[in-house]
C-alpha cells in the first residue's frame, strides 16, 4: 500500500504543478485575473470546457494545449490511485478481518488453555494478575499500558509446578490445527501472530518427540520450560491485542473472554448477576 500512497502524492504535486504553471501563465500571457485562470486552468484539464473563458493569444493557445496533454495525464493519475489506495484499504480491512477470526480460532482451541497452563506455573503471575484482569470499561490507554507492563514483565515459569505430562497432553493433538493455521498466507501479514505460532508449533514438536516424558533429566525438562517461557510471553502479548479486537468491534465476544480470561482466578463463564 506504500507504494500506492507513493504513486498518488507523485501524480497531486504534479498535477499541482500543472496548475501553478497554467493559473500563473494564464495571467501572464492572457492578462487574465488570477481567479479566472485558476477557473480556466481547471475547466482545461477535467476536458470540460465551459467556452465561457478562451485564450485570445497564439501563446495562451499554445500554453493551453501543453496544459490539457500534461493535465489530463495528471489528473487521471491522481483519479487512478486515489482509486486504488480506497479499494486496498477495503481489501486490506477484509483480510484483517478474516485473520482476526483465525486468531479467534487459535485462542478458542488451544490459546486460552495455554495461557491458562502457563500462569499456573509462573512464580511470578501474582504480579501481574490483577492487570490483566480486563474489565467493560477498559479504554485505550488501559491496553496501552498492560501492553507497557507485558514487554518488562519477567516470565518465569517454575519447573516445579509443571506437569509435563499434562501439557504434552494439551498441546499434541493440535498439531494439525496449528499446521492448518500456519498454511493460512493472510498470517504472514500479522508477524506478531506468525511468530507466535511458530513458537507453539515448536513446543508442539518438542513434546511430540519425547516418550516418558516425568523420565527425562533435569537438562532435558528444562530446555522444555524455556521453550513453554518462549510460547507463554508471545500468547500474552498476543492475547491483549486480540482482547483490545475484541473490545472494539465485537461486545458479546468480548464478554465472553472477560468470563474466560485465564488470568483472572475468579473468571467463569456463567452469569450469577
């Protein structure tokens, strides 16, 4: 889209070009006031040609053919990627949408279970935990600052307080979910999100691997909780982002993740008032 934005400023500052040179030579040339070859040098170069006003000199003719060959070049430019840029961002709105109920998937899936897993054994979580109890009337600055808090935040999972077992058991057998997501091109445009996916898919892979898994050595069990430290800081960053979604455009759904916020100890989904 950059490129669009790009190509429309070069075809204004041209075509605002062509009208300097035309309201100002009109003047010159024609002896016109300068209101009226502002009005002639546009009804030139949209072709409209009112016949109100006409050059009386060979050389305002000759400037007012220069003006119509650069000016409708100029103009249809500006028309043309003004046209484009509008109907990009429609597409690009489109696509944002459709990977946004991707990432939905994701947290309905295995996101939110994850989240849930991980803050159980983070020795830290308890400060935190009231931040990132979201409430209806979060605004803006709300987000922005748990979005502060989240990137000095130390993530450190206790090795004691995992069950690997358990966590193997929850990630595994959505493998292929997290494959067919990641065929998805749309999520190339979010890398936040790619990222993350790669991140959990890894996780995935690296518990898929393993058999007897309460068996493994220390070193082993501990290379697993750096990569769960890995997946567990992306999915709450990721998950704030698609919370502030949620609380833009989509109420009901917003309600319901305020009900099942896997930070909040006393979240549930059923409605006692």
């Amino acid at each position: 889209m950059n490129h669009i934005r790009t190509r429309l400023r070069i075809a204004l500052i041209s075509l605002g070009a062509v009208m300097i040179v035309g309201t100002f030579g009109f003047t010159a040339i024609e002896g016109m006031q300068l209101l009226d070859s502002f009005y002639f040098s546009i009804v030139t170069i949209a072709t409209v040609g009112y016949g109100d006003i006409r050059p009386a000199t060979s050389a305002g003719k000759i400037l007012a053919v220069i003006l119509i060959i650069s000016g409708i070049g100029t103009f249809l430019g500006v028309v043309a990627n003004a046209t484009e840029l509008m109907l990009s961002r429609r597409e690009q709105h489109h696509r944002r949408e459709k990977l946004n109920m991707v990432i939905g998937v994701f947290f309905s899936e295995i996101g939110i279970s994850l989240l849930s897993f991980f803050s159980e054994a983070d020795q830290s979580a308890e400060e935190i935990r009231n931040e990132l109890t979201i409430e209806s009337s979060w605004t803006e600055e709300d987000f922005k600052k748990v979005e502060a808090s989240l990137g000095i935040y130390k993530y450190e999972l206790a090795k004691e307080k995992f069950n690997f077992a358990e966590l193997s058991a929850l990630a595994t057998p959505k493998k292929d979910l997290l494959i067919r997501l990641m065929e998805n091109p749309a999520i190339l445009e979010h890398e936040s999100f790619a990222e993350l996916l790669r991140a959990v898919f890894h996780l995935t892979e690296e518990l898929n691997y393993r058999t007897g898994i309460p068996e493994l050595p220390d070193a082993d069990l501990a290379h697993i909780v750096i990569d769960a430290t890995r997946a567990y800081r992306l999915l709450a960053y990721q998950w704030i982002d698609y919370m502030r979604h949620l609380k833009r455009n989509y109420p009901y759904l917003f309600s319901l993740a305020m009900r099942t916020n896997p930070f909040d100890s006393n979240a549930s989904p059923v409605i006692t008032e």
